[in-house]
C-alpha cells in the first residue's frame, strides 16, 4: 500500500539509442509509445512477453513476478517486460523493433449484432478496407456512442479481403461497452479498430493440438480453426461453459470438425448443470478434463478468463508439457488497470461493500470475549469462528465483485484498526494461558465488569 502510494521522480530512458523520459507512475513501455516509439507489446498486463526486452544499464523494477514468462537465461541475460518495469534512474534498453508495424487504425459500422446466449453477443464490424491479422490476434475498438472507451476483443473468424469483422463480445456486470453491445441497438453505429494486436495464433507444426476454451474464448479458436483447415493435425476441443443454454457456435464446430483432416474431438463441460438436467456430456471444471484428454506432445491453445487459463497453464506444466508449447490468451474484464479512468466501469460501493470489510473485527472481538469468558465459551467460540468461514464460504461463495470505493479512507481505517484488535486477541490468548494475573488485567476486568 505504501509502495504504490509513493511517487517516484521521473526517470530518463534510452531505447535503441532514443532518449525518452519514463514519467512517474508510468511503465517503460507506456513511456515508449506516448513518445512515438513503436515498442511491440499486446496485453500489456505481463501476460503474452511481447514487449520484452534487453535491459543494458541500470536497474529497474518490477512491478509483477515475471519468472512465470521469461527463462533463467531471458533471466540472467537481463530480460525485462517494458510493461511491467519502471526505471531505478537512467536506464538503457534494447528492443526488436525490426517488426513490420502491423497495427492501423479502421473507421467502420456496426452491421450485425445477434445475441448467442444470454450474455454473448456476435457484433459484425463493415471496416472502410480489408484489415489482414491472423487468427488469434484481437483488436481494440471504440464506439461512437462510447468515446473514449476501448476494449480488446478477438477477431472470431479468420481475415476476409471484404473488411468484415466478426466479435464475440460477452457482458460484463457493470461494463460500458460490454452492457452497451449486449442490449443496446447499435446498428449502423460508427466503430473505430485498431489493429491486429496480440501474438496468440497457431504456430506450425505436426503436433496435435489442445484448444481449451472458456466463454468468449472460443472466438479465437475458432478463427484458428476455420483458417487452419486442411492441416492434418488432430484437434481436441475443450469447451467450458456454465449451463447448456451458454453453449454457443455447435452447428459451426460440428461442421468443422466433419471437415477436419485429421481426428477432431470436441468436449462441451458445463460447470453448472441445473439439477436433474438430462446433460449427458461432460460435468465440472474445464480445466479438470485436461489431464484426461491431453495427447503427449500436443501443443495447447488456451483462452478465456485469466483463472481458467492460468489453472489449464499449471496442469499442463504439472504434466511435462514445456511452456514453449503452451500458448494463452486471457480474457480480461475491462482494460488494464493503469488506463482505467477512477471508477468508470464500476458500480459504485454500497453501505454492504464497506460492511464486510468489519467481518475480521466483528469475529475478532467475538473471539476476545470468548477467551476472556474462559471456560466452554472458548470451545464454543473456535467452533463459530472456523463454522462461519466454511459455512460462510460454503453458501455463499466467492465474491468477485469489484465495486468503486468512493471512500477509501474507510478501508484504510479498517485496516489499521486490526491491529490493535489483533494485540487484544493475541494478549487474552497469552493471559489465558499464563500462570497468575498478567498485568493485573484480570483484576482489572473483574472490578470492571463484575466477571470473574
Ligand atoms: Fe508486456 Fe504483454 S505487453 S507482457
């Protein structure tokens, strides 16, 4: 908390010999393009390695774990990710930037929006001219009737010479552009694309091929898949959704895989079928069918939400699988948080929102008194403690809501009054179980309450 808060000075950075200035609060790479330079990136959270590069002079730090992508040698060679690293002082860099710059921006209109389930919907793009991309990569998009506002989302279909764009956009519970799209009328609405962007596509090769697919993340493997038809490679497509109603796209994957040249397997798993549902296919977790229809020396292609994605990386690595073969898109619910303006996108936080942050003092006090009762009462009070948690977790499950906190000073607040409350159960514990009257406080808590 402290760290973020503090500022740091701005610092000056060279990039293939260009000077440029890395504000505060700013990363290398956020530096690099508002000064003109066309560092590679995609993601922009430290998830695809893109904006590598070679840190020649000076320190910097980091502002995520980054062994989980780059090798011990990118490692010990002084390989950094420009946008998850901020400058310790003067710093020199080296990046590729040989790359054809791919990326343009297109002026277009919404010419199709159809809902495939409840909170997916296909939008149809018409751009002025044909935008080539491979499969796999996402563009960033803006609505006029959103200025400002731009989300990422998938090409679904491979790269047509007409300059139509397909996008699978699903609704995110208090999302701008996602809300708009999913229940808004917008066609003939102007739309601006940029890109292609992203370095999720397939790579050649024999190997046979594990798509595992969360969501909307079946937009890109699909595009994968349509442009990749003739290869002779078997597929295994894993598809995760909650119920059958949010299974999307099944005559198009059942007629590719009619088409394929090689065997295609295709696993629909619902994590949620209602009760007494006559699902007959596969039940639970997407990504705990992995293990059991993973080839030996498939390569797998994942994509949807970043715990799924990162959960199917983990078993895959668990199973020998290098990460060399293991290539993932994750789908994030609105931009990063570096560009996202104070609240935009948010609810904002209710009375409730702020009242489960007291939960920790509420059982902590509770767990106080039932120390300084003694007797049964200290049973009594661990068994509630930990009933209330399973129970409470149990019931009611995670809670994956982020709100805005208008008034984050009440957090902090909460915060620091832990710890007092903390130093109060830790003494009674102590006092409990000490010979004699520590400090007097049992003298003293008798004369003020009358307890014994
Ligand atoms: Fe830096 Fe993706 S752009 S890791």
């Amino acid at each position: 908390m402290f760290a973020l808060s503090a500022r740091r000075a701005a610092a000056p950075a060279e990039v293939n010999g260009q000077m440029i200035e890395v504000e505060a609060e700013e990363s290398i790479l956020q530096a690099a393009l508002r000064q003109g330079i066309d560092f590679p990136y995609s993601c922009r959270v430290g998830g695809c390695g893109t904006c590598k590069c070679r840190l020649i002079e000076g320190e910097v730090k980091e502002l995520t774990e980054t062994g989980y992508l780059l090798t011990a040698e990118e490692i010990a060679g002084r390989t950094i990710l420009a946008c998850q690293a901020v400058p310790r002082g003067k710093i020199r860099l080296q990046v590729d930037l040989s790359r054809p710059p791919a990326r343009q921006t297109l002026h277009g209109k919404v010419v199709g929006q159809q809902k495939l389930t409840d909170d997916i919907t296909r939008l149809e793009v018409q751009v002025e001219q044909a935008l080539p991309y491979k499969a796999g990569q996402y563009a960033e998009l803006c609505l006029a009737g959103l200025p400002g506002i731009r989300r990422n989302y998938s090409f679904a279909t491979p790269s047509t010479p007409d300059g139509r764009l397909i996008f699978f956009v699903r609704k995110v519970p208090g999302g701008l552009f996602s809300s708009r799209v999913n229940d808004g009328a917008l066609l003939g609405e102007e739309v601006e694309v940029q890109g292609p962007l992203g370095d999720f596509f397939l790579r050649p090769s024999d190997a046979p091929i594990l798509m595992v697919a969360g969501g909307s993340g079946l937009a890109p493997l699909l595009a994968i898949l349509r442009e990749a038809e003739g290869v002779e490679r078997p597929v295994t497509l894993l598809f995760g959704a909650r119920q059958e109603a949010d299974l999307y796209a099944l005559e198009e994957i059942h007629a590719l895989a009619s088409r394929w040249k090689a065997p295609f397997l295709f696993v629909p798993v619902l994590s949620e079928p209602p009760e007494g549902a006559l699902w007959a296919g596969e039940r639970g977790m997407v990504t705990e069918k992995i293990v059991a229809f993973h080839q030996d020396g498939a390569h797998a292609y994942l994509c949807g939400p970043p715990a799924m994605v990162d959960r199917a990386e983990l078993l895959l690595r668990e199973r020998g699988v290098p990460r060399s073969q293991i290539y993932a898109d994750r789908f994030l619910a609105g931009p990063p948080a570096s560009e996202r303006p104070a609240g935009a996108e948010k609810t904002p936080a209710m009375f409730t929102d702020y009242l489960k942050f007291f939960l920790f003092h509420f059982i902590g006090l509770l767990s106080v008194l039932a120390i300084l009762v003694g007797g049964p009462s200290v049973t009594v009070g661990l068994i509630g403690v930990v009933l209330a948690y399973v129970l409470g977790d149990a019931l009611l499950g995670e809670d994956l809501s982020t709100p805005h906190y208008r008034r984050p000073e009440i957090l902090t607040a909460q915060l620091w009054m832990a710890l007092p409350l903390l130093t109060m159960v830790v003494f009674s514990a102590l006092w409990s179980v000490s010979p004699g009257d520590v400090l007097g406080f049992g003298a003293w808590l008798g004369d003020l309450t009358g307890h014994d």
